[in-house]
C-alpha cells in the first residue's frame, strides 16, 4: 500500500485534471479516480506495481468513468469523444498523455476551483482536494473546523460549477488580472 499512497500524493491532482478534461465534470473526475486507486491497492501488492503507475490510475478511472456513464445514460456521445482521445493516446507509443497537456489540466482545474463565483474559503479546499489530493479530514485541520463542515464546502463548491456552468479553461487574457490573486493565494497554501 506504500507504493499506491505515494502514486495518490504525486499523482492524484494529475488524474482528477485530465479526467476533468475528458469527462467535463469534477464530481465524476474524482470519483472515477478514487475508484482507480481502490482498484490500485486491491491489485497492486497482487499484480505489482505497473511501469507507469500514473498512467494505470488514468486509464483505469478513465474507463471507471465511462462506465458511470454508461449508467447514467449519456455514454454514446461521450464515449465516442473519449475513443478519439484513447486513439490519440495509442498513437504516442511514449508515454501517453503529454505532459505539456497534462500540466495544462491542472491549471485549467486550478482556475476552475479558483473561479471568482466560489467562496475563497471554499475555493482554497477544493482545490486542496482536487489538485493536491489531501484528504477532508487532512484540509479540515489547516481549516481548524470539522471533516462534516469540510465535506459540505467541498460539495457545494462541486455544485456551484456545475450549476453556474463555469467553465474548465484558464481564463483569457483580460480575465487573468482579476482571477491571478486567487490563484496565486491558492498555489502559495498547496
């Protein structure tokens, strides 16, 4: 279990990233990814450790989110735009995913959770959660309230850029002055 808490540390925020890219949702980013990593330490001490165990996670939430939904039922339109993208990472034999893009989807998730429609105090701990990958409990203490309070500013930061259809992209240009300070405050805690 070591080797899949090291993986969650370092690549958690990636996988939730590029997952959001893909998918165009944060709820359904974290929760695929969280399931990749119950898969991971179930498998893993079994199977061993893969050769690109941040590529496993990504691939396996990846599927994990086509299956939710599959489910919920909007899975043909989005499963043919997740195929296109699989078949542009079969055509890297490398490592798959750029990492140009890869670093891209961070910071695309970080302006997202950082957008000026969520509450900073709620902006800080999703993006805590999402990019750094800290556990409720974890940001609860840096916030000195409770896990269940916590949990609630996560949820209804989630349900905000959903409903306020905030966009996942880095900001343009002219937007960039008034949305760096939260960013940058954000970026100075992780």
């Amino acid at each position: 279990m070591d080797d899949v808490e090291r993986v969650f540390r370092q690549g958690h925020g990636q996988a939730v990233a590029t997952l959001t890219r893909v998918f165009g949702d944060i709820s359904l980013a974290e929760d695929a990814v969280q399931d990749a990593f119950v898969a991971a330490i179930d498998r893993w001490p079994r199977d061993g450790v893969p050769t690109n165990p941040a590529r496993w996670i990504i691939a396996t939430a990846r599927n994990r989110g086509i299956d939710i939904v599959r489910r919920a039922g909007r899975g043909r339109e989005l499963e043919e735009w997740v195929a296109l993208d699989h078949q542009l990472d079969a055509s890297d034999p490398g490592t798959g995913e750029d990492p140009a893009v890869m670093r891209d989807d961070q910071l695309r998730l970080i302006f997202t959770c950082c957008h000026p429609a969520i509450r900073v105090e709620h902006q800080v701990a999703l993006t805590l959660r999402l990019v750094a990958g800290l556990t409720p409990a974890e940001i609860a203490r840096g916030f000195l309230v409770s896990e269940a309070t916590l949990s609630k500013r996560l949820v209804r930061a989630k349900y905000k850029i959903k409903a306020a259809k905030i966009a996942y992209q880095v900001p343009r240009e002219v937007e960039l002055p008034a949305r760096l300070r939260a960013v940058l405050s954000v970026l100075y805690l992780i």
